[in-house]
C-alpha cells in the first residue's frame, strides 16, 4: 500500500510554515485531526487523515479528488472533499470547534447525517464518535502534535499489519522497520486476533532474511517430544526415529514465530532459553551440538512483566526479547477499520462492490471482541451470502451496547497532563488502558505521554 502527502497549498502557506515550526519545536501538544475511515460507495479507497491544528470551522463536501483545502486566515476555515457522490457538492456538513468541543451539523444534504447510528441535525461530539455523511464515515482523533494530511490512497500494496492512519503506531512500525534488519528478538503483545501473526511475517519481509519464516504454538507440545520438535533427532535416536530437523534448523536463516509462548512448558523454555543464548541445538541422539542462525519473534497475549510475576514465563527467557511491541485492540483502532475491510476485500479479489450503510455502521459500531480475525470473517461472511451488488450485513455482529451519553466526558488537559497521568495511573493501579478510558485518548496517545514524561506505569501496581 502506497501513502502520500496530500498538498495542502505553497510550501510558503502559514499552515505548513506552523507545522515546520511546531515540529522543529518539538510541540506535541494534543491536536484534533479529521479521519475518513470508509466510504462506504469505495471501500477499496482506504482512509484519510487531515490536520485540524489551527482550524475554527470545517465544511465536509463533494469534489473531484480527496483533499483539504485551507483558508489562511489566523483561525482556519477548513474544506475537506470526498469524491463519493452521497456527499453533498455545495457542502454537506460542517464542524464548529468549541469551548465545549466540536459540534456538528447538517447542512440540510439530501443523504443525512448520523452519529453512532442514530440521525442528527446538530449535535456535539464525545471521543470516540463515529458519523457519517451519506456513506462516507469519519472521525475525530486527538494526535500528538500536528501530523498533517495522509491519504491511504492504494490498500493493494504495502505488509498487512503496518498499515495504519495513526501516527503514533506508525512511528512504532518505523522503529521496528529500522530494528527488523537486525537479530534482536522480538515479542508482539496483543489479544487474540489482533493481527500477531501478520506482524510477525512483516517483520520478517522486512528483515530481509533469506531464510523461511516457520510458526509453532508453543502449548501444543507434548512433553515428551519437546527436544525432539525443537531440535530435531538422529535417525534411530528412539524407535521409529527416522531423523528430523526440527522447527528451530527449518528456520535457518529466516525467522522462527513462537506462537503463545507464554502456554509453553517449563521444560520447552529451558530448551529455548539454551538455543538462544548459545545459538546452536543439539538434536536428539546427536553427539554434537549444531549452530543455528534465527530470529527469534515471540507472541503473547498479556504484558510479559505481568507473565513473569504470575510465574507463567522465566524470567531469563523473556529478558531476551529485547524489543515489545503492543498491538492495540481493534476497538482502538476504530480509524483503521477501513485499511483492513480493503485488505480483506483485495484478497479476496472483490472489487467494485459497494458496502451499504447499514453494513458500513456496523463495521464502525461493533466492539470486535476477536480483533481483525473476526472482522475479516465477517467480510469473507457477507461477500459470499450477499444476494446483489450491493454487500449487505447479516443478522451479526451485534451493535455496542453502550449508548453515547454513557461514555466518559474528556477532562480538560492543560500543561499539567503529566501530574494528571500519574494521578489517573495511581488511582488505576498502573492500568494504561482504564487510564484511556477516563482521560478520553487512545491507549497509544497515553503511552506516547507517559513515555514522553518517563512515567513508569509498572511503579503504580503495588
């Protein structure tokens, strides 16, 4: 998948003049950007992000191409096109910044505008809120700093599970691209379905290992057979032995996936903890020891520290992955929903095919408690039962349950987000996600400030 800036005026224009000045700043500060997460009449389009870092008043409408243009007075007025033709061309909503937040509204369009799924002619947006204008669906998401504009215009190319609109991951996925060229083992954090596996592979494309990429689950070995599968064994090592290489030399050269190793046996981290630290193995029934040369990429499902301290995992094996990952769940990445229904409607090969609303609302409004895995089933579901051009939903996934007056109200954030992330971790325990919730960011915007201010969230756990 190729992304590319959108030009947004002269490199002379006082909205990049600000944003060169606030970069070289080093100003981070939250800062409102606008996402197209999918259009529903294109879904194969991808999403969009446009920066509302100076921006007083937004008008959403039709136009040729995809962009935001800018007015250059001091408060911006700021025009965002979509080029789906459920959009109003005069001007189908617009966005007013408050002191209260951002308020939307109709500007009496032909195709209506919804939030969360319920039709509005004015209303004032929480964190999280999804609306749509005809079929096109988007968001507002507080960034660090002024990121300007993005536009995944072709989800055919680029790694699955490196895609994304957010900033603050795609910096992570920058630094694990620098990182991937080197051996350095690897552990991806993430709930089931999150897209581990597809990472894991990334990673390895973009390590530029010759060898094969090789996955194993690391509960389902028996104990018995451990070294054996591991290491492999000589023929006649015990009977019926034939000889085998094991999962470790068939990864010679490339990467070795250690699915859920937090399952694995006592028995199997000792075995793996040896092969690392010595890179050799020695097979069963061998009489010497023979080097092996892999990467090593682990996944998990809970933080490796809170493994440790459950005593599910050694500690000297997991102080070997040197680098983490977190792979936030998919009700975090709502922006991104768009990236992975193309992805999956491109594999299957389904192009042209329109989503209808209803199908689009409840890609945007479902929870995804199985991830990206039950997303995609859910597309490959729909594709094939859907009677007409058009791809309709089933009877699942259900809608959220939770109403939008039940959500948490943003508190301001002034100069003092540091105390006030560390008040919230104290009274959390050190739980990053609950401390999303209440401050209304996205977990990787906390982790970004708290890493910024050297918080250590692990302090706050006792």
């Amino acid at each position: 998948m190729s992304s590319h800036l959108i030009p947004t005026g002269p490199p002379t224009s006082k909205t990049q003049r600000d944003l060169v000045a606030r970069r070289s700043e080093g100003d981070d500060s939250p800062t409102p950007h606008l996402l197209i997460v999918l259009e529903g009449n294109d879904p194969l389009s991808g999403g969009a992000r446009f920066s509302l870092a100076d921006a007083g008043e937004v008008v959403i409408a039709r136009a040729d191409e995809r962009k935001a243009t800018r007015s250059r007075a001091e408060t911006q007025s700021v025009r965002v096109t979509t080029t789906s033709r459920l959009v109003s061309k005069k001007g189908h909503a617009r966005l007013d910044r408050t002191a209260e937040g951002w308020v939307i509204t109709d500007l009496d369009s032909t195709n209506g505008v919804y939030l969360n799924g319920v039709k509005i002619k004015k209303a004032l947006l929480q964190p999280g809120d999804v609306f749509a204008l005809g079929r096109v669906f988007c968001m507002i998401v507080d960034y660090p700093g002024d990121q300007g504009d993005l536009d995944l215009a072709d989800v055919n190319e680029g790694l699955p599970g490196t895609l994304t609109l957010d900033p603050v991951f795609a910096d992570r996925i920058e630094r694990l691209r620098a990182e991937a060229k080197r051996d350095s083992p690897v552990v991806i954090i993430g709930e089931t379905g999150t897209g581990k596996e597809f990472l894991a592979k990334a990673i390895h494309h973009m390590s530029d290992r010759r060898g094969p990429f090789v996955g194993i689950n690391c509960g389902a070995f028996p104990r018995e057979l451990i070294a054996s599968e591991l290491f492999g064994h000589v023929k006649g090592a015990f009977t019926g032995a034939a000889g085998g290489i094991g999962h470790v030399r068939r990864a010679e050269r490339g990467t070795l996936l250690l699915d859920e190793l937090v399952s694995a046996p006592e028995e199997f981290q000792v075995s793996l903890l040896r092969a690392m630290q010595e890179k050799e193995v020695l097979p069963v029934g061998a009489k010497r020891a023979e080097p092996v040369n892999v990467r090593y990429v682990a996944a998990v499902q809970v933080p490796p520290d809170e493994a440790v301290e459950a005593g599910k995992i050694r500690r000297d094996l997991m102080a070997r992955f040197v680098i983490q990952l977190d792979l936030p769940p998919l009700r975090e990445r709502r922006e991104d929903i768009g990236i992975f229904v193309a992805t999956k409607m491109c594999s299957l090969g389904i192009t042209g095919r329109p989503l209808s609303f209803d199908a689009c609302n409840r890609l945007l409004l479902h929870d995804w408690p199985d991830n990206i895995r039950e997303l995609t089933n859910t597309i490959e579901r729909w594709t094939a039962v859907a009677d007409s051009e058009e791809i309709e939903p089933d009877e699942r996934p259900v809608l959220r349950s939770d109403s939008v007056s039940s959500r948490p109200r943003r508190p301001t954030v002034d100069a003092n987000l540091a105390d006030q992330l560390q008040t919230l971790l104290r009274d959390t325990r050190g739980n990053v996600a609950e401390v999303a919730v209440r401050v209304g960011f996205k977990r990787t915007l906390v982790y970004h400030y708290i890493k910024k201010f050297g918080i250590d969230p692990k302090r706050f756990r006792k």
